[in-house]
C-alpha cells in the first residue's frame, strides 16, 4: 500500500531522515516508533504530501506523492500532532468545512459528516464550539477529519499525546475500529501505546531504521534474552559440565570468564522448569562441588530493553553517506482548481457562507 523507497530530508547541515525504505502493506496496523528527534514526524509529513523530500521516493497504492500527488493524496487521511482545528467551528461545521475542500460530492458529504460523527463519538457534541470541547474530543475531531472522503490510508502523528488515561484507552479503542477497514499508521516514542494497537513495527532512531518486525517477532526476540546468569569461581569448562550434569538437556547460552578470573555463564529457561527451580537445581550443584557462587539471579528481557538497545546513539552507525544531495525542495502545490465543470451547490443544508449562516445537517442549535 506505502512504500518508502531510500528517503531523505536535510535541513541545511542537518539530516532528519537518513535513506529511510519500508513498505506498509494493506489492511494492518503499523506503529512508527522512536525516540523523540527520531525523524517519525518528519517521514509522516513526507508520506502525507506536506513536506518535500531531499531525495527518496513515497509510493502510495502506486501513485508517487511527488510526482502524482493529487491522486495520492486522495488515498491519504493524516492527523499531525497537532490537530488543524477551527475552533471557532462546531464539530459538524468543521467537518463539512474538511469534505468542501476535500472535493467530496454534496450527497455523499452529508453521508460521510454524519457517518464520522458517529464512528468517532462526536454525534453528541456537534453542535459545540470546538473551543469549548476537552482535548480527548478535539483529537477526536481530528481524527475524524482524517477520515473524510473514505481514504484507504489513514496516518496519525502521536494520536494520544497530552491525553489521561481513559481518553487513551478510548482512542486506541477508535485506532483499532478505524484498522478494521483501513491501513492505519501510527506514530509515538511511547512503546506502550505501539503494543497496544499495532500489529507491525518499524524502529527509526538517527533517521535511520533499525527495526521492521511483527510485535509477535520483537516479543519473541525479548524473550530471548531471558534466562539464569550465574557467576562463580569455576572455570568456563567446569561450570558448563555442573550445569549440565543439574538440568537435563541445559542450554548455555554464553559463558566468559573476566579479568578476575570470575565465570559467567547464562543458562537458558529449561523447558518444565519454573525460574524458581531451575535457580534451585544450579545453585545445589554449584554448591556440592565446592565452587563458589558470587552471584545467581534471573535475567528477563522486555519490549523496552530491545527498543533501548535499538535506538541506543552508540548503537547506530554514526558514518552517513557524502552524497545526500538531491533535487531542491520544491513546493508541488501548485495545482489549480478547476471548479468551471464543478456541479451547482444545492442550497439548504450544510450551506455556510460565515459561522452564523450555517444550517446544521442534523438538528440542534449551535452552542457559542
């Protein structure tokens, strides 16, 4: 559905996005994840046709955001961190405002206004000025906004930001319903909130992207890492033989000896064995053959240990190619409307020339 292909962004001396590639495929929910100065924002801004690239290229459903960025943007719904909000408009203003710029048809405005309402619990509040509206249901509005004109792709940059706790669990509870339809992409530097909602996983850090898995794959790798380090006085030889002859079929995952002399060794989680008892067995063994033990504890790897270590500066590759040079930004945006052929507006409902003038679709008077 999205492919991003070698994409860079410098701003003067400074690279926000290094020869960045990936692909988003139809139908799932993907989290861009990252520290924050990441570059997420960025790369979001570029997919959705809002900022130019240095170089690279962005393919949405085929269509070339630079080069066909009319048809692509069609494609595309985006939520930036900061919801574009009039809040001098009610809700339902604000999102016949959306579909009259987005070009959508009359009929199916008054559908697609009414359809989003509802979809994103806004049905009850229409008719308040989104000034007067908590910031759960201004990102609400916004989401909604993004939902105009049935776009296939919807993207949200750090939809939960600033939220309380029930607020979030209300908008990924919405982000999961908008994935049933859609392709949702989502951006945060909060691990919790990708887990939440998101299926897929792409780990920029330094502009440039250090990870691209199923959740399932990077929970997978955590668990890796899990296991009983031990550290004792035995030799690397002698103390893999102890564990051996402890636990039946042991896996010893890594054993070195430092400049003390000192043996650590981990050995793996032994399949019927609780942490406990696999603790136990070792230590007994260590302690009939007369080998101290300095140290024995249990090692449990996690989600957040592997984002740490991914995006870790001293982790990633500090040289960057000389040549980032590129086409000079350019502005595409120079398309002109051609409302000649454009049908008649149909007077009554939804017709707004100023905020007093408006007739509300769906009944109730505007609340100032």
């Amino acid at each position: 559905m999205i492919e991003v292909r070698n994409l860079t962004k410098k701003y003067g001396s400074h690279t926000a996005v290094d020869g960045l590639s990936f692909t988003v495929e139809k139908g799932r929910i993907y989290g861009l994840l990252g520290p924050n100065g990441a570059g997420k924002s960025t790369t979001m801004n570029i997919i959705a046709g809002c900022l130019a690239a240095t170089s690279g290229s962005v393919l949405i459903d085929g269509h070339d955001v630079f080069e066909d960025p009319v048809e692509a943007k069609k494609l595309v719904g985006y939520l930036p961190e900061i919801p574009p909000l009039y809040t001098d408009m009610t809700p339902e203003e604000y999102l016949w405002f959306v579909s009259e710029a987005k070009g959508v048809p009359y009929e199916q405005r008054i559908r697609e206004t009414k359809d989003v309402m509802e979809a994103t619990g806004l049905f009850d509040v229409r008719s308040r000025l989104i000034r007067n509206l908590s910031k759960g249901y201004r990102q609400r509005v916004g989401i909604a906004q993004a939902m105009i004109g049935s776009p296939e792709v919807i993207i949200l940059d750090e939809p939960t930001v600033g939220l309380d706790p029930k607020q979030i669990i209300e908008i990924r509870d919405l982000i999961r319903k908008l994935g049933e339809s859609r392709t949702v992409v989502i951006s945060s530097h909060i691990l919790a909130e990708i887990s939440a909602v998101c299926d897929h996983v792409i780990i920029i850090a330094g502009g440039r992207k250090v990870a691209d898995d199923s959740l399932e794959e990077l929970e997978r790798r955590a668990t890796i890492g899990n296991g009983l380090t031990v550290v004792t006085s035995a030799s690397p030889e002698k103390a893999e033989k102890i564990v051996s002859g402890a636990v039946k079929d042991a896996e010893i995952r890594d054993c070195d000896t430092d400049e003390d002399g000192k043996t650590t060794l981990v050995v793996a989680p032994a399949e019927g064995l609780s942490a406990d008892e696999l603790s136990e067995k070792v230590f007994r063994a260590f302690a009939g053959s007369g080998d101290a033990v300095y140290s024995l504890y249990w090692k449990e790897s996690s989600l957040e240990s592997i984002f740490l270590e991914l995006t870790d500066p001293r982790a990633i590759d500090s040289a960057r190619p000389d040549d980032l040079s590129g086409p000079d930004d350019e502005d595409d945006d120079d398309d002109e409307d051609d409302d000649d052929d454009a049908p008649e507006e149909k007077p009554g409902r939804g017709v707004k020339k100023d905020k007093n003038d408006y007739v509300p679709l769906f009944g109730g008077d505007r609340e100032e």
